[in-house]
C-alpha cells in the first residue's frame, strides 16, 4: 500500500514489482496482478482502466 501512497498516477502490476523490488518475471507480474485484483475486489484498490491500479480517491 505503500506504493500506492507515494503513487502519483495508477500503476500496471510491473511496476508495482519494481517498486517492491520483486524481480521482473512473468510469474512475478502476474501473481502482483491477481493480489491487485483481490484488493480491488475488496474495494482496498480501484482499478481506473485495464491493468491500472490506484487507491481510490475521495
């Protein structure tokens, strides 16, 4: 959540990995993907457009 915090713009799940310092590998990318979507599905996360995460503005 962190990430998103200091986030000015949503964020594609790769680059969520490179702020996390997770290497870049697909399995990588697409595991952070399906936490995303979790938390969106938890209302935690907002997901803008396809593959653009943010945390939702009030």
């Amino acid at each position: 959540m962190a990430v998103f915090a200091s986030a000015d713009v949503p964020l594609r799940a790769r680059a969520v990995c490179e702020a996390m310092d997770v290497e870049i590998a697909p399995n990588n990318i697409n595991n952070v993907r399906l936490k995303l979507k979790r938390l969106v599905g938890r209302g935690i996360l907002v997901e803008t457009k396809q593959g653009l995460f943010t945390q939702p503005r009030p």
